[in-house]
C-alpha cells in the first residue's frame, strides 16, 4: 500500500501548529507498520537552511492555476525513514509566513493541484492521498473533476483530515474559475451557504473524512462546533470518523530530553522535582517543593478557556495555596489580564509571553498540574505532553481531551475533568486536583501519568485498517 500524505506543514521543516506534529509523526509510525508513506509540503523559504541542503532537486514541472501555468520545482529528502517532497515556486512561498497571506487561496490552489501534477514524476503512485485541512482541501475536488480518469491516475483514493474546523478557506465565487481554475459544470462542489468553501468540497469529494478524535466527529454535527459546516457534515455522515492523535514519544521523552534539568522516567521518577525548582526559579517564583505549580503552555486566544481563567483566577490565587506559571501569546486582552494578574500575585504567578519551546519544556518536566480549559479543542497534544513528562492535567471534557483524559474521581482517571463550559465547575475541578495534592498520595497520581502510552502506534493501526478498508471498496 501506497499513502501520500499531503500536508501544508510537517517537522522537521514546518510546523506553526499541531498539524506540523502529526505530518511528522504519523508518517514514520506508518513506515514502521510497512506501509509506503511519503510526505507532500510546499518548500517555504523560511525552513532552515541546514534543512534546505539536505534536499535533493528532482526536476520542475509547470501547474495549471487556472488560466496560468506556474513552475514548481520538486525538491526530495529523507528524514527519519520518510521521503519528503518539497514543491518550490518563490512566487507563492517565499514568504514571511505560511499562513494569512491575501493571495491564500491561489498559493494553496497551486499546492493542492501540484500534488496531483508532481505523481507522473516521482516514481511513486499512491493508492492513497491522505489530505489534511483546508489547504490540501482542493486535491480531492480536483482529483474528481479532473484527474480520476487520465491515465495513471486510475483508482486513487482519498482521505481528507479536519485538524481543525474554525478554519476552512471561504471565499468568494469570483475565484471558482479565475483563481480556481474550476469548470462552472464543477462549481456546485465547493459552493456553500453563499461563497467557495474549500473544506465542503473536500467533504463532498473525498472518499473518507476524518477528525482527530472521536469526539471531536461527533461534536462537528453540531452547529454548535461546526462553524456551519453541520449541514454536510451530517448529509455526508457515513464518511467520518474520528482517530484520536498521538505524540512523538522520542521527540517528548523526560528521559532524554536535553531541555530539562534532570532526566527521569516512569521506572526512575525521583528527578522530576528537580526540574520543579529549575522551573520555579526561571519563572522567579519562591522555590517550595510543598507547594504545587499549575502548569499552562498555550495560544492566548478564546476557544483554549481564557473566558473561564479570567473568570475564576483572582479568586483562586487568593484562597489556594498554589504557583501557577504561564507561557504563551496571543490576543491583547489575554495578555493584558496575565500581565495584570503575575504584577498583583508576584509569588504566585510566573508570566512569559511569547512562543519559546525550551521553555515549554521545562514547564512540562517542572509543573505538577497542566490546565487546559478549552472551549473545544479537535485533539490537543499539550495534555498528551504532559502526561509523557508526569505533569496531571485538568481539562474540560471535549474533542480529544474527553478521549484521553479520565477523572481521578473514580481512583483510576489520569486527570482532572469537568463537563460545562463554567468558569466555576472549573474551579471545582482545580481544587479537586489541589485537594488531592495536599491529602492523597500525588506520587501515584504522577506515576500514572507517566505510564500513559499516547504514541502513535494505535493511531497509526486505525488508520491502516481506514485505508484497506478504502481499497476493498
């Protein structure tokens, strides 16, 4: 079997976000089941030049965007067992960023239909094409229209991944056939609710839809969580499902990892606290091993809980003996409340804004708790991280957190949860976990967590039987 993973990003070139780990992670886990997987990603300027040398030219080939005929250079590498292919053209990718520019959907117009155009020359046809959101969300709506009946293109079969649903390339209908290269007989694909909508037409056009949990298929039938997306969604509900993701358990590994003060591990767990203190003196905290640090590495944006933080914080900080330290950026008013918040509990609030990865690290290893309120998260990684290191998540019951995390209510949980999207049924669940801390035995609860097994071996094997089930169709 043959799967070519299509994606706008992938480590160890990109990443700006969870998808960057999966196109990582999942394919090596798929090389090592004996399944032909290669990687898809545009060549951006901004990967690392040490990266970039590495790469081995292939040839250039010319693909239609609409009327035009651009240059795409395909560029080869090897990484970790995986062959990648890396599409150039400066035109479209020699950018500051790989999201957000205005031209988006022409860039990502030329990248899903250049997928298709670089399979004659490559010497790899896949049996598969695994696309994953709504930048690669043309390839299957192209497949259809134009490709599934030329020679060489026979019997392809195509899987298209929602990471996340909030973004899903709406535009308008002017760029169906200027900018798209879309016949009119084809229009009706992508049109939806008034405008183009990438996503919709990979929805109708793929041969299976996915999401990363279970949970999270089952939320997007909801207008609720469908960012209007519900209505297709359920007309085309016997393609979904939902594979929960998995981490890189090298990559996030308390006994290697470089970042940390001390190494540890499930069998030899001693040295964690060591990286509390490194932690609590980073962040300018009073080093007190009595005393448990509440861990948060995330977006400061809506949709990951801030509402419910903000809500209950200055009541929490001011009746709990507790730390809290907090890395992340994000939208001014969140910045403005934390910064507020670490000046008003200067012993009890460590503040970085800003994205640094080390850090995040060190707040992983050093942190007792990880509190992840999210108003609705499709997977998550960060409490699948904080477990590999030891760290006890709290987390609201939605998407993959509902499917990863279990409350320690019933003596058995790996965490902290709560249901509502309440600010209070939060507070609830954060002095539980503090309860739990002072009076119970937290070293079992921190050994539990470490023996959690979040790698992408079950993943990858559902997604195995998703694809031969496809091919037997």
């Amino acid at each position: 079997m043959k799967v070519l993973y299509a994606a706008s990003e992938a480590l160890p070139f990109m990443a700006s976000g969870g998808l960057g780990d999966v196109a990582g992670s999942l394919p090596q886990a798929l090389r090592k089941r004996l399944i032909g997987c290669r990687v898809v990603m545009p060549l951006y300027d901004t990967i690392r030049q040490e990266l970039k040398d590495t790469m081995k030219f292939i040839t250039h080939i010319c693909v239609p965007v609409a009327w035009r005929r651009q240059y795409c250079g395909i560029f080869e590498a090897k990484y970790n067992g995986v062959i990648y292919y890396l599409l150039d053209n400066q035109y479209y990718f020699k950018r500051d960023t790989i999201n957000g520019q205005y031209d988006d959907a022409e860039r990502f117009a030329f990248f899903s239909r250049a997928i298709l155009e670089i399979i004659p020359h490559i010497d790899f046809k896949p049996d598969i094409i695994h696309c994953n959101d709504w930048q690669t969300a043309l390839t299957p709506v192209y497949y259809s229209a134009m490709y599934a009946n030329s020679p060489g293109y026979e019997n392809i079969k195509t899987v298209f991944t929602i990471h996340n649903i909030q973004y899903q390339g709406i535009y308008g209908k002017e760029v169906l056939e200027d900018v798209l290269g879309i016949p009119q007989e084809h229009a009706s694909l992508l049109e939806y609710d008034g405008c183009v909508n990438f996503m919709k037409g990979a929805i109708e056009c793929a041969n299976k839809v996915t999401t990363v949990s279970q949970s999270y298929a089952d939320e997007i039938l909801d207008p609720w969580y469908s960012h209007g997306l519900d209505g297709i969604l359920n007309e085309r509900r016997y393609k979904l499902s939902g594979i929960l993701n998995g981490i890189d358990v090298l990559g996030y590994d308390p006994e290697t990892d470089k970042s940390i003060r001390a190494n540890y591990s499930a069998e030899n767990p001693a040295d964690k606290k060591l990286n509390k203190e490194d932690l609590q003196q980073i962040m300018g905290l009073p080093v007190r091993a009595d005393v448990p640090v509440i861990g948060m590495v995330s977006r400061l944006v809506a949709h990951k809980g801030l509402d419910l933080v903000k809500g209950i914080l200055d009541e929490l900080l001011a009746t709990s003996e507790m730390q809290l330290v907090v890395l992340g950026s994000g939208d001014y008013e969140y910045e403005s409340f934390f910064r507020e918040i670490a000046a008003k509990y200067p012993d009890k609030v460590g503040l970085r804004i800003g994205f640094i990865p080390d850090l995040a690290r060190k707040i992983y290893a050093g942190a007792d708790m990880f509190l992840m309120p999210s108003k609705s998260e499709p997977c998550g990684l960060s409490h699948m991280v904080a477990l590999r290191y030891g760290t006890v998540p709290i987390v609201r019951e939605t998407g993959g957190l509902r499917d990863s995390i279990s409350d320690c209510g019933d003596g058995e949980g790996n965490g902290f949860t709560f249901k509502s999207y309440n600010a209070h049924d939060m507070l609830d669940a954060i002095r539980r976990a503090l309860t739990v801390y002072y009076n119970y035995d937290w070293a079992a609860l921190t050994q539990r967590a470490l023996e959690c097994d979040y790698s992408w071996g079950r993943s990858a094997n559902t997604y195995i039987r998703l694809y031969k089930a496809m091919l037997k169709e």
